[in-house]
C-alpha cells in the first residue's frame, strides 16, 4: 500500500462583514492575493488595509478568525492615535494573509471598549484564538507593532 504525504496548511479562515453590503462571509485570508469578493455584492473584501469594526461586528470578528487579529483602539480626535494610523495601515498591507488588522472607534462603540476596559489611546491589542494575547497603550512605531505581531506567534514580513 502506498502512502501519501499530504502537507497540513495551517487554518485561515476569518468570518467578516462585507465592507460595502454588511453581509458576513467566511473567507480564506491566506488568499487574500486572490482578493475574495463578497458572497451577496461580489465586491472585494479589503483584506491589505484595516477593516473597521464596531459593538455589532467586534466579537463575532475576533471569534470567528482562525488568525490572529491586531486591533487599533483609537479615537477620532486622538493626536497620538492619527500619528499611528500610517503603521497600522503598513501593517496591514505587509501581513496581508497571516493576521487581520482591525480598527475600533471607541467614542462610536463605547460597549466593546469598556468591556475590554480600554482606558487609554491608542490601544493595541491582539486577538488569537478568539482570547487577547498581547496589548500595549500608547502610540508605537511600525517596528514595535511588528515586534507585537512576533510576540503573539506571527512570522516577520517578507
């Protein structure tokens, strides 16, 4: 009898809300080179910049990815938040396909940032497994957002 070797991918599969339509799909982030489209509007789920989440989206997000997701916790009017904003969207787009980045406004979604109990901004946490692996107050450049990344078992950008 002849085996067969077969390669174990490892699991990256996130449940999101569709940018554009608000419509939840279950996509494969490791392709999104591939750029998914939404089930219902066939338009592209934005996966190389941070998606942005709220009190509706914010647990089901994080339950529902099978890779880890950075959350940006900031505010709009947040000087050392708007600073950060450029590594946070660098971040994105260079681990695209091995993390989710997220964005959470707290002044529009005050329930999910009192139930993390985030106190101050910006505040960076990530999510893997659903539980909170690493998190850091205060505004960070790229590398210390990377470093977060590693920290949390995520491979470096290529």
């Amino acid at each position: 009898m002849e085996t067969v070797e077969t390669e174990v991918t490892p699991a990256t599969k996130a449940t999101l809300r569709c940018q554009f339509c608000g419509k939840w799909n279950r996509i494969d982030v490791s392709r999104a080179a591939d750029r998914p489209k939404c089930g219902s509007c066939s338009k592209p789920m934005l996966l190389d910049r941070p998606l942005h989440l709220d009190d509706e989206s914010f647990a089901r997000t994080i339950a529902g990815s099978e890779v880890p997701v950075m959350v940006d916790f900031y505010a709009d009017w947040c000087g050392p938040c708007r600073m950060m904003a450029p590594s946070v969207d660098k971040i994105a787009a260079d681990f695209t396909g091995r993390v989710l980045v997220a964005k959470l406004n707290t002044d529009a979604s005050q329930k999910t940032a009192a139930l993390h109990n985030i106190t101050g901004l910006p505040t960076t946490a990530v999510f893997v497994g659903g539980k909170q692996a690493v998190r850091q107050t205060g505004a960070m450049p790229y590398q210390n957002l990377a470093a977060m990344l590693a920290s949390a078992g995520v491979t470096s950008a290529a």
